[in-house]
C-alpha cells in the first residue's frame, strides 16, 4: 500500500516537471507555427527587397532591413568599445570590493532594469534634442548603445572573470606586462563569452521597438545617410499591426523575417564559440 | 631510519650506473652549485591583512643548487617563494617586509623593474598552468614579449627548450596542436620549457609534481635535477622523499602560534641525519607534520 502511494507521489513529481517544461514549449512552438502559418505565403525575396507600398500593406521591407542593420550597426559599433573597456576595467583593474567598481556595477544593474521606453525618452532628450541629432539612425543607434551596454559589459566581464587566476598569475611570474596578457591570454580566451555578450546586445537591439519610436522614427523610405530617420522592423511590425487597416499579412511576414534573423545569428554565434573552444583545446 | 631502503632509487634505471646503495645518491658524486648566495633573505615577514604569515626569515639560497623548503601547510613556503619574484605584489593585501636580495639587486625596493625580475626568475606552480593556445605559441609568448624573437632562430630556440625539458621527441610534429591536449606532466614539462626559454638564472618551483602521476612525476623530478649546476632551484615540496633525493639544501618551515618561521636550515645529509632541532627530527621521521 506504501508502496503504491509511493509510486503515485513519484509518477504526480514526473509528471508535474514534464508539465512545467511543456508549458513553456507549447506557446514557442506555437508562436513559431502561427508566424509560419500567417507569415510564409506573402515571404520571398522580392518581399525582402522591394520597397513598401501603400502604407506598407504591398511592397517588401527593404529599407526596412537596410535601417534595422544600420541602427544595429551604430549601436554594436559604439557598445563593443565602451563595453569591452569597461569590462576589462571591471574585471582586471578593480578588486571585488574597490568603491568604484561597486558604484559602476550598481548603476549597470539599476540601468539594465530600466524600461525601454524611458531610454527612448532620455534618447529623445539628450541625442535628438540636445545634441540636435534629430529623429536619425544615428539617434536610434546611439540610444540603443546606451540601453544595451549593461548586459553587454556584464556578460563580458563574466566571461573575462571566468578565466583562471593560475593563467594571469603564470603569465605575470614571466615577466608579461599585465597589457599584454590582457592582450594576448586572456582576450583570446574570453572569445566565447565576448560573443554571447553581443549576441544578446545584438537580439535586444534588434528586437527593440518603444526606444525607437522617439529616436529613429517612423519613415519607411530607403536611408541616405545615418542621419536620416529610418523605420526599424519591430517599428514597422507595430505599425502595421496597431495602425494600418489589412496590415496583417505583411506584419507576420515581417516578424518572421525578424525571427528569423535573430534565430541565424543566435546559431551562428553558437558556432563560431564552438568552433573556437574546440581549435584551442582539442588537437586540430 | 635506513634511506637507501626508504627512497626508491628511481635514477638507477636512467644512469646506467651501478646500483647506488647508500644515502644520498647524488651527494656522492662531486657537488655542482657554488657555496655563494644567490638569494639571501634577512629578516624577512610577509603579512596578509595584517595577519603574519611568516616571520622574520633568515635564509640564504645558494648557487646553482636545489634548495627545498619543507614543512606543513600553512607555514608560508609558497608565500616564501612567491615573495623571491614579487608575485606576492599580485595579492592586494599582502605586505613583505625585510630584505631581500638577488646577488646585488634589492628585490623589494619599488625601483626594482618586475618585468626583467621575474624574467631572471622562473616559477612553476602546482598546477600545470599552460595557455590555451597550441605548444608553439606557449614558448612564443614569452619571447615576443621581451624581445627576444629573433625570426631565424626562434624555431631553434623553441626546440632547445622542448629538448631540455625532454619533450622535443614527444610533441616535434605537433608543434601546432593545442597544449592543453597534452598529459599533466607533458604540460608541466611545457611549463618549465616556457619558463627556460628566457634563460632565467633562479627556478621557484611550488610543489611542482603533485598534481601528476608517480610516473609522470618521476619524470618532472629527473629534469629538475638535471637542472643542478645550471640554475639556482627553489622547490617547495610535500614529499619528504623526494626532498631527500634531489636536493643539496633543505630549509624546514614551521607554523608557531598560527605564524610561520624557518626552523632549521642546513645540507641536506645534515637535516636528514643529523637535525640539531627537534622539530626536525620529529618532522624527517614522520612524528609531526
């Protein structure tokens, strides 16, 4: 009889875990499947290329993709830099408990909870207002720079933390200056994690919407220069779906386009981090 | 306590020599280090947080020879060895006072240029700690970065190194494979042969074969003393055993109200047959420690 109960509580636990993790499969697949669904017959590559039409109910996304890469591009461009030396600085130049490096970490993690539509507004104030950089691509990129940053420079910082002090310690007992062994040891080394840390830049930025609105704007034509305002594809999905009667179609084409770039280089970046891992430590 | 029954006398296959039968194998034959300091300490404390680790260290390292520092944990060896090429710097908290002193060159003075320092003094730790690149690009390294890659030799350079370090034979055709493919005591073995490249004249070696097999470490132990004569060596070992086979100078640490001191230096056949301090009697006979 014990027995018995004792099978039920375990089959009830087994079933309760499959259940949990099920939950969260269905609605991703079924997201996935509802974009395929709606999204796959409007897809091809004209759909790509051409230009939107008619408030973007016919046409392609074209400039679209053009804006989206170059707003990404700006922002990548500005973060790596700033997030690579300031998890450099994290990680090698101050100690766990250095007053400074506490107070920059407490502002990384205060600004990563910040919502997206107030780093669109402060974008708004300080790069198109102040700065007089107006509704741009530029605007958008730099805006995006700021609200990627703190996941960027914290997983980099993992990842150069993640290292083992006997590398830092070998390289110093012979005589390699601490420039160098950030350099040539454990620059190399942090590879993986310095992708993964952009990857998940790169999805945030690209996926953002409310930041953009008050930044890069709405126009859909195609961009002349970063100083041209240029309509990112979640601005375009939104716009579509909330205020363009028969959008929809194009909206679905449009997300499972978005999907499927971040899905590309999600793979892509897995690989070359693993492609990289095996070159150093299995032999070639 | 009979020596040659306890020690295994592992050189006896490599020398092709007759069985050496009495203790100790390698003091028998003409002693190669030179009766002058390389290092002399004086005075020596080392403190982390406050707290003293070690006190008021008197020692002196001599040329060319292999000097062992025994004692149990905790009583500051490593800290001892980490002080000689300044890595205790590395240690925010660690404060080293006293004097300390590679033939003329004040090592702790805050003039003294650590890059050149520590490329006069070579350490090797527990763990083999190669970088996470291929064998080639180990040795490389730290050439490059002080200079000295002359293009025509680096090669030749390379293959001294692995050569002296017995591994040329093993790894000669698979100089760009990743070093972290090798066994334990290949890349310690690498490890020595990095450090070698830049033609130190002091070795610190910590506890260099513990984390390897017996096989392997037998293989590590051989290369060291063939490193006598060459280089003055500092090895912080565990192993009273191999203490007793490899070295000339035996140096017993011991931790005193939670702080650690040298107790007794000295040859090694006087502090293995004859130690004037009880600590060191009990300690070679396995009574403490």
């Amino acid at each position: 009889m014990r027995l018995l109960s004792k099978t039920i509580r375990e089959t009830g636990a087994t079933l309760l875990v499959w259940g949990t993790a099920t939950s969260i499969t269905i609605p991703f697949l079924w997201l996935i499947g509802d974009l395929l669904w709606h999204g796959w017959p409007q897809l091809s590559l004209n759909f790509v290329l051409a230009l939107p039409h008619n408030a973007g109910r016919e046409g392609g996304i074209g400039p679209i993709l053009v804006s989206t890469g170059l707003i990404v591009s700006v922002c990548m461009v500005v973060a790596l830099p700033i997030g690579l030396g300031t998890a450099l600085f994290l990680s090698e130049y101050t100690r766990n408990n250095h007053m400074y490096g506490r107070l920059i970490r407490g502002s990384l993690d205060v600004l990563a909870g910040v919502p997206s539509i107030v780093f669109g507004l402060f974008g708004n104030a300080f790069f198109c207002q102040t700065l007089g950089l107006g509704f741009s691509i530029l605007s958008g990129g730099l805006t995006l720079a700021c609200m990627v940053l703190p996941i960027l420079i914290r997983t980099v910082e993992e990842s150069f933390r993640a290292i083992s002090q006997d590398q830092r310690l070998s390289a110093a007992a012979l005589g390699i200056s601490k420039r160098a062994t950030i350099l040539l040891i454990l620059f190399p080394a942090a590879i993986p994690g310095l992708l993964v840390g952009c990857i998940l830049g790169l999805g945030r930025a690209m996926a953002e919407t409310a930041a953009l609105i008050f930044t890069s704007g709405y126009v859909d034509r195609m961009p002349e220069s970063l100083m041209d305002s240029g309509r990112a594809l979640s601005i375009h999905i939104y716009d579509l779906a909330m205020n363009v009667a028969g959008g929809n179609p194009n909206a679905y084409t449009t997300a499972l386009v978005l999907v499927g770039l971040l899905l590309t280089i999600n793979l892509f970046a897995s690989w070359i981090a693993d492609k990289w891992t095996t070159l150093n430590q299995l032999p070639t | 306590m009979d020596y040659a029954e306890s020690t295994p006398d592992i050189r006896q296959a490599q020398d092709h020599s007759p069985a050496i039968q009495s203790w100790p194998p390698y003091q028998s034959t003409q002693l190669c280090c030179e009766p002058t300091a390389h290092i002399r300490a004086k005075n020596l404390s080392i403190a982390y947080h406050k707290h003293s680790v070690l006190q008021n260290v008197d020692l002196e390292i001599n040329k060319g020879c292999i000097t062992a520092l025994v004692g149990p944990s905790g009583c500051g060896k490593t800290s001892f060895l980490m002080s000689i090429n300044r890595l205790t710097d590395l240690i925010p908290t660690c404060r080293v006072s006293g004097q300390l002193h590679m033939n003329e060159v004040d090592i702790l003075a805050p003039t003294t240029n650590l890059l050149l320092l520590r490329r006069q003094i070579g350490m090797i730790f527990q763990k083999p700690t190669v970088f996470p690149f291929t064998i080639k690009k180990n040795l490389e390294i730290p050439l490059r970065e002080h200079g000295i890659h002359p293009k025509t030799s680096l090669a030749s350079t390379i293959e001294t190194a692995l050569q002296q370090v017995g591994l040329w034979d093993e790894v000669k055709d698979r100089l760009n494979h990743p070093a972290q493919a090798l066994s334990g005591g290949q890349q310690q073995r690498l490890c020595l042969a990095r450090a070698l490249v830049l033609a130190p004249q002091i070795l610190l070696l910590d506890e260099p074969c513990s984390a390897l097999d017996p096989i392997s470490s037998g293989v590590v132990e051989d290369l060291i003393v063939s490193l006598r004569g060459q280089y003055s060596v500092v090895i912080v070992t565990h192993n009273l055993a191999q203490a007793r086979r490899i070295s000339d100078h035996v140096a017993l640490f011991w931790s005193v109200d939670g702080v650690g001191q040298l107790i007794e230096t000295g040859s090694a056949q006087h502090m293995f047959e004859s130690p004037q301090h009880e600590l060191t009697a009990a300690y070679i006979s396995g009574a403490r420690g």
